[in-house]
C-alpha cells in the first residue's frame, strides 16, 4: 500500500469470535495521526463489485499495530478515533470515478 490510497489486493484471514475465518480484502488504506487504518471487504463480496459500488457493504476498519516485530490488525476501540476514520473512508468510497479522463 502507498501514501496514495492505492494498494495491492491483499488478502487477510480474521477469526471472529465463534472461531469462524472469513478472508477479507483491502478495498482502501488511509495514514491518520501517525497510525495507519485499512478498510477490509469480506472477499467474497470484493470478488463481486467494484470499488464504484463500496458504499453498498459493510465494510470492516481496523487499525494496523505492533506486537513485538510483527504487525497485526487490531480493532479501533476510541469511538472518536473510528468515527473519524470511518468518514474518510465513507467519502473516499462515494466518489463518483470518472472512467472518461
């Protein structure tokens, strides 16, 4: 993923908390306070649409962070902090994208 917002499909497997692993994609990645945010798609439903019509799932925000040397996805607790996070991501995913230009 870059500074841009453009990433590369990447796939991630969550647990939620019956046990059951769901993948998900990375439909969108935004760098905000100095912590990085990714908007994860269940990748079935990523499979299906395209980015134009995002705004018709739920997606899931988590926040990347570090345990020891490794970078897990962890969930955004601050209910400030998501709501924040989750009006960028929002008004990133309703633009309207322009194919002609």
């Amino acid at each position: 993923m870059d500074e841009n917002n453009t990433y590369e499909s990447a796939l991630f497997t969550l647990t939620d908390e019956d046990g059951n692993e769901i993948d998900f994609e990375v439909i969108g990645q935004h760098e905000m306070n100095g912590e990085h945010y990714v908007a994860l798609l269940p990748a079935e439903e990523a499979e299906k649409e395209s980015s134009s019509d995002l705004t018709e799932y739920e997606y899931v925000i988590l926040k990347l962070a570090k345990d020891g040397d490794e970078e897990i996805l962890v969930t955004v607790d601050d209910d400030e902090e998501f709501d924040n996070v989750a009006d960028y991501f929002d008004d990133l995913f309703s633009q309207e994208i322009d194919y002609d230009n």
